[in-house]
C-alpha cells in the first residue's frame, strides 16, 4: 500500500453522497489536494466536509481493512482461497501478524489525513462565518476518526506538526503519541459534546451527521473508556499510562454518562428509529432505511458518484468489495444435464444478486458461530436475515437451455429450485458425503429423496460455507440476465444503526449505570429481541412469511443479563458488519470467546470439523502501528522502536 506521511496535508478527492431518490446530496467539484488557503472560503469549508463522508469509503466496505475487523473472532477465520492479509489476522499459527501484514494499516492512513482536514476546517470556520452545525459535522469527524484509532492503536498523535488538533500543512517527519486519557479527553470528548449541541435533529443531507449520530458516538465512546478505566484482565496499554481519568472521573462515572446519553438517544429519535424486521435492515430494496445513522455511500445511477466503474473491479478502495471476502465459489457447483446425471453444466451462476454476487472465498464463517451464536434458526429471523443458506438454480440467466436438470439422487430441478442447502441441523438420517468432490463438484452429500445437495452444520469447511446474504449486491439493472456481478458493490456500506443504542444503554447497565424506568438492561435487550421474532419473509425459503415470535423470543431472554449474552447479542444482530473485534477487545471477552474454534479443511469433500487453536496474547488487543509509517519517520532508531506498539518490534 501507498504510506502517507501523518504531518503532511493530505490529499482527498471530494466525492457526493448519493442517494437516488433524495435531491438533498452533497454536491461539490472534485479537488485533488487541499491547500490551507483552501478553508478560507465558504466553498472550501463545504468542499471539506463533503471529503468527511467521501473517506469513510477508503475505510468501510474496503476489504482488507473489513477482514482485521472480524478475522481471528468467533465469528471468522481465514477461507480456501485466503493470503496472508487474512491468515496473519487469524493467530492460528498459519502467519504472524506484524507491522507491516496487519490490515489495520487501512484506518491509520485514512483516519490521520481526514483528521488534518477535519482541524483545517474547523480552525477557519468562524472566520468564513458558516454556522455552528456545518462545523459540527467536521468536529463529529474528528472525534468519530479519533476514537476508531484509540480503539485499534492506542495512543496516537493530536499533534500533526503545528500543535495539538490543529492542522498542519508543512510536511515533517517526526511525531509522538498522546496516550489513551489524553486521546479520549482531548480529541474525542470534545468534539462529540459539541456535535451533540450544535447538530440537527435532520441531517443537512441525506446520509449527513446527525444529533442522534453523535450522541451514539459519544456514548459508545465512554462506555469503551470506561471499561478501559476499569480494566479487568490487567490488559496493557501504549504509550504507557495510569489508568486514571485526567478529569477526575471514575468507570462508574463514564458508564452511566453512557447509559444517560443512549437513552436519551432512545428517548428522542428524531427521524431515525427501528425497522419493523431484522430482514427490513438489510435487504438491498430498503437500503438507507430511517435506522441507519451512517454509511459509506455509493450509487449504480453514476461510476462518478460511485467512485468506481459499475461493470468491474479489481477490488480495491474507495470501492465497496468487503461483501465478496466470505463469497465462496458457489459457481462451482454441477448439475446434470442428462438424466443419468451426466452432462456437467453450472447449475448457480455467478449472478448480481444479494443472494449471490462475486465469490473470493478469503473468509468463512466458523462452525460456533453458526451452531451457537444462531442457535436459534425457528424462532429469531437472524440467522435467516444473515446467512444464504440455500443456493437456487439461475442457469437460464446464463444462457443454458435446458428446462430442467438433474441434481442429488438425479432428481429433476426448475429454474429456482434449491440446488444446495446447508441444514440448519444434522439430520437424523447421516448425509452421504462423497470422498471428494462428487457430482455436485463441490463436496456436498445427499440425503434420500431430496433433490437439493445438503452440507450439515459440522460439515461446513473452508472452502465451502453459507455466505453472508447482508452485505450480497443489489441492482437494478440486471434485466433477465446476470447483471454485472463482477463489479463491486454500489450498496452503501452501513457504519452505524439506531439499534445500537440499546446495546450500549444495556451493556452500561450491566456494569452498574442506574436505569430508567422501562430501561433495565433485560428490557433493553427485550427491544431488540422482540423484533428479531418477527418475519415478513422466509429469505432462504423465497416465501413470504408473516410470523409473530416476539413473545416467545422475549420470554427466553434471561433474567439475569450478562456481557457474554450481550455479547452473543451484538453477534446475532450484527455478525459479519465489522464490529467483532471491536466489541471483544472492548469487553477484554477476546480470548475468552476466541481463543479456539471449529472448521473442517480446504479440500472440497472435507467435512471432518477440526479444532483449531489461537494464541492471542494480551498486547495483541492494540494492533501495530503501519511498518510503512515507522520507516517514513526520520527518528533514531529507538524512537521508532518506542513508537511502536510493544510485542510488534
């Protein structure tokens, strides 16, 4: 990758949010670099804050960056197809994770430059005389890049070269870190107070930075400051500090500010809420839905707007490709043509749709997240909102003639017809799996009568595995044809939902906050719950399917709400999304949850499920500061090695 230095100006291309059916989109002419000068005018300080929404694109639905965040969790290991970008964050002992193979690289370039700008413009804004809220957004900015950095690095720089949150455009090559109090006290505290106060309750423009935003931004960030307080398995920090609050506050103190702000958030929604269905959230046809608080847009009307061509991809930022990581090769699978079963023809093509998309196989779901974290596949919609469990017959969108096929047991399948299933449970009658890739050429068994080839919950393998429905493509445009599977995604890419206000509001209350009435941490989690019981379509069935389990989800939720079933919580609502990682590093729970798990092997027709041991040691929970920003610094050599993270050198 391309290091930046982090005292240098940086440049950004300023590119619109875009939201097809909203004329309110930021519209400004594209700049290859920003000059101080720049921020002195009304245009300038526009120009700057649309570049806040463009480079979340260089951060979210970028693929590598997607992976260091969930790789190596409970939810994710590496795949059949992965490299070392993927293998180096799982810590199984098939790579190392060093400075310069972890991907967290992805935030440390984009997040610094951003934050330059971010200062830029709210260093000039009163002397322009744009309006408080405009300002707010960029001060949202700064704080929302700042604590994406504390969380992953540590410490890290308020001082880019010309003092502490100023910005800075004369190039240098020193630098030193703040530590964390300092970090949170200074470049993130702030700034989200004051968003708070001055955002609107509507954004500015479609997608834009929000009062509601801010406040789940602030809350999540005390409530990760607390518990980086409290710090319960004695887990290091960089640079070093005491574990003391520079204002004098306790854990306490910052867990029930975070409950307070959360609920408050709750309390008064604005225009953003719950939908009515876990499914509602991530189908492709609702995307931008009233609870999304923040993403990463892009659009299929402009390869302009999109920031990328609409047709193909090599996979890269600012594109949106996260979705393809734990795509398999579902085009591997054969039906016949004859009756015999003979006559080998792709029965699943590669299609853009949510369903499908473009296969990569770098990485797949581990076997506990499917068999323990969505245990539940009857009553919570979850796991059928998440997964592609079931893979259709689509050939004559390819271009094959025939009528019907022949698939397992070579019973004739129709065009729609599931051609694979992954069994929400091992049957009670054994699959029949063949040695190695049999008729199918993917590995998977039959079972008798059924004319769908079936993979069970312990035969999911490396290479191949339900995918992740969610973040699949949506278009348009595909006609009766395929469509452009090979591009990227021109979905947005969601950051932040209304729902996590409840999360952070319970996981406070877990650690003592004082509730509101209504708001114990069970009721809480009961919200979240009760919506997840309820279907208005059977996503891997293609029916339609109205169903009312909230009474029975709710009565099953414990009495007594701990972290690890927040935790499995957070999972089933946002699994495969990004926050993994964040959420056990948070909690101190990574060990705890992922220091093992199960998968069967990378040879179609494995479906003997492994053990496979991590070592996660307690300095990997900072991840190492770029190798390409170490090099870039002219410092002695034992401050290079005093900058970086301990364990990494």
């Amino acid at each position: 990758m391309k290091y930046i230095n982090i005292k240098t100006l940086i440049a950004v291309a300023v590119i619109c949010m875009l939201s097809p059916s909203c004329k309110k989109i930021l519209e400004e002419q594209p700049r290859s670099i920003y000059e101080p000068g720049f921020f002195k005018t009304e245009k300038g300080i526009r120009g700057g804050i649309t570049s806040m929404y463009a480079h979340l694109r260089y951060i979210y639905g970028q693929a590598y960056y997607y992976n260091a965040t969930l790789t190596g969790t409970d939810e994710v290991t590496y795949a059949q197809s992965a490299d070392a970008n993927f293998k180096d964050m799982d810590l199984s002992g098939i790579g190392q994770l060093t400075p310069s193979s972890s991907r967290a690289d992805v935030l440390w370039g984009a997040a610094l430059s951003n934050i330059n700008t971010a200062s830029g413009i709210i260093e000039n804004a009163s002397e322009v005389g744009v309006s408080d809220a405009l300002v707010a957004e960029a001060r949202f900015f700064r704080a929302f890049d700042y604590f994406q950095l504390v969380q992953t690095f540590g410490g890290v720089p308020l001082d880019l070269g010309s003092g502490e949150l100023m910005p800075n455009d004369k190039p240098a090559r020193t630098s030193v870190r703040n530590t964390v109090p300092e970090v949170y006290t200074k470049g993130v505290f702030p700034d989200l107070i004051k968003a708070v106060d001055d955002l609107p309750m509507v954004g500015r423009v479609t997608g834009g930075a929000t009062k509601t935003l801010a406040r789940l931004y602030l809350a999540k960030a005390y409530l990760t400051y607390a518990w980086w307080l409290e710090n319960p398995n004695n887990i290091p920090t960089y640079p070093q500090a005491d574990r003391t609050d520079p204002d004098g506050h306790n854990a306490q103190w910052y867990f029930q500010q975070a409950y307070d702000i959360a609920a408050e958030a709750i309390d008064n929604p604005g225009p953003f809420g719950l939908q009515a269905t876990y499914y509602d959230v991530n189908v492709g046809t609702n995307d931008r839905n009233n609870e999304i608080l923040l993403y990463a847009d892009h659009t299929e009307t402009s390869e302009f707007y999109n920031a990328s061509s609409l047709t193909y991809s090599n996979g890269g930022a600012p594109e949106n490709f996260a979705g393809w990581m734990m795509t398999w090769n579902y085009t591997d699978i054969r039906s016949g043509a004859n009756a015999d079963g003979s006559g080998a023809t792709s029965s699943v093509q590669r299609e853009a749709d949510q369903h499908l998309g473009r296969p990569w196989t770098r990485m797949a779901p581990t076997i506990g997240a499917i068999v323990n974290t969505f245990a539940d596949k009857t009553l919570d919609s979850r796991y059928d909102g998440t997964f592609v469990s079931v893979y259709r017959g689509n050939w004559p969108k390819g271009g094959v003639s025939n009528t019907v096929l022949y698939n397992a047991n070579n019973l004739p399948v129709s065009p729609g017809d599931a051609i694979l299933t992954f069994l929400n449970e091992e049957p009670i009658t054994p699959i029949v799996y063949p040695s190695n890739e049999g008729t199918s050429n993917i590995g998977a068994g039959t079972l008798p009568g059924r004319s769908d080839y079936v993979v069970g919950p312990q035969g999911i393998s490396r290479i191949v595995y339900p995918g992740l429905w969610k973040l699949g493509p949506y278009r348009t445009d595909n006609g009766d044809g395929l469509g452009q599977p090979n591009a990227a995604s021109t979905r947005p890419f969601n950051i932040a939902k209304f729902s996590e206000l409840y999360f952070v509001a319970a996981e406070a209350a877990v650690k003592g906050a004082n509730v509101k009435s209504g708001k114990s941490a069970r009721e809480l989690i009961n919200v979240i719950r009760a919506r997840a019981g309820k279907w208005s379509w059977d996503n891997n069935g293609n029916v339609a399917k109205v169903e009312d389990n909230s009474a029975a989800m709710t009565a099953l939720t414990p009495a007594n709400i701990t972290i690890d079933y927040i935790l499995a919580e957070r999972s089933r609502e946002y699994y495969g999304e990004g926050y993994r990682w964040y959420d056990l590093v948070r909690t101190q729970k990574w060990n705890d949850l992922a220091s093992s798990y199960k998968i069967a092997g990378t040879a179609k027709g494995d479906h003997t499920a492994v053990t496979v041991t991590r070592t996660i040691e307690p300095y990997h929970y900072l991840r190492p500061i770029p190798q390409g920003q170490i090099e870039s610094m002219l410092m002695t050599p034992d401050e290079k090695e005093k900058y970086q993270n301990p364990g990494y050198n």
